[in-house]
C-alpha cells in the first residue's frame, strides 16, 4: 500500500497506482521507480479531489502524467 498523503484513502487508488506502475515498468518508463511513482501517485490525488473515482481512468491520467515529464520517464 502505497503511503497517500490524504486522510480520504481509496482502494481505487492503490490499484490505480498498481496498474499505472505495471505499465510504466514493463514499458521502460520507471527506471527511476520512487520518482515516477511519486508523480504518478500525486496526479491520482489530484484527479481524485477533483472527483475522479474509477480507477482506470486514474491510471491513465498517472501514465499520461509520467509520459509528459521527460525528466522521469526515460533512463538518462
């Protein structure tokens, strides 16, 4: 389980990050793993405040989210 910073912890979310973070691995994009997965975890909170609730659609959001930062995607 994954240490979320808000008192209003879902399941959803934990597999939400679950299933952002096995994609992002198998396709090479965690090569700096605590880092992708803080982003991806923090673009789960934030799309869950504003009411996002189903998962897969939490977890794209965070794969997109890690996509567009270059910095953390790749290795390098």
């Amino acid at each position: 389980m994954y240490p979320w910073p808000i008192g209003d912890f879902d399941n959803a979310m934990d597999i939400a990050l679950e299933t952002a973070m096995n994609y992002l691995e198998n396709t090479g994009q965690a090569a700096k793993f605590p880092e992708v997965q803080r982003v991806a975890a923090m673009a789960i909170v934030a799309a869950w405040k504003t009411g996002e609730k189903n998962r897969v659609r939490l977890a794209n959001i965070a794969i997109r989210t890690v996509e567009r930062d270059h910095r953390i995607a790749r290795p390098g």
